[in-house]
C-alpha cells in the first residue's frame, strides 16, 4: 500500500464521518483535475490512481444522496 493509498483512505474515512456528499463530491473533481496535467506529462501510474480517488469520492457522494433521500421519503 503506497502513502497516497493511506491518505485517500484517511480522507475517506473523515468523510464518512462529516457525512456531506458534496465534499465527497468535491474531492471527486479536485482529483480528476489533479490528474489532468498528469497524463499530459505522461505519469499513467498517479495519475490513473488520482481517477480511481475520484470515482471513489464519487460513489461515496451518491450512496450519501442516497440514503439522504431513502430517509427523508
């Protein structure tokens, strides 16, 4: 497990407890433009890591919508 793994990890963890998707949301966006001027220099590895975080932070902001709306119906 590399310490950018430990990290998205850490981040996950603190917002599962905030409970608020749309900083998960946000954080979804922050890595896929951090992963932009990756690939364009050609470092596939970060880069298409940064976009697994992504969709991660995105899935974790869909389960909160989803939830929030199970819950409130």
């Amino acid at each position: 497990m590399k310490p950018q793994d430990i990290l998205f990890f850490i981040v996950l963890l603190f917002f599962v407890y905030k409970h608020n998707p749309k900083l998960a949301a946000g954080a979804g966006i922050i890595c896929l433009i951090a992963s932009i001027p990756l690939f364009a220099k050609w470092i596939f590895f970060t880069a298409e890591r940064l976009t697994w975080y992504g969709a991660g932070f995105f899935l974790l902001a869909i389960i909160f919508y989803f939830f929030d709306k199970k819950l409130h119906t």
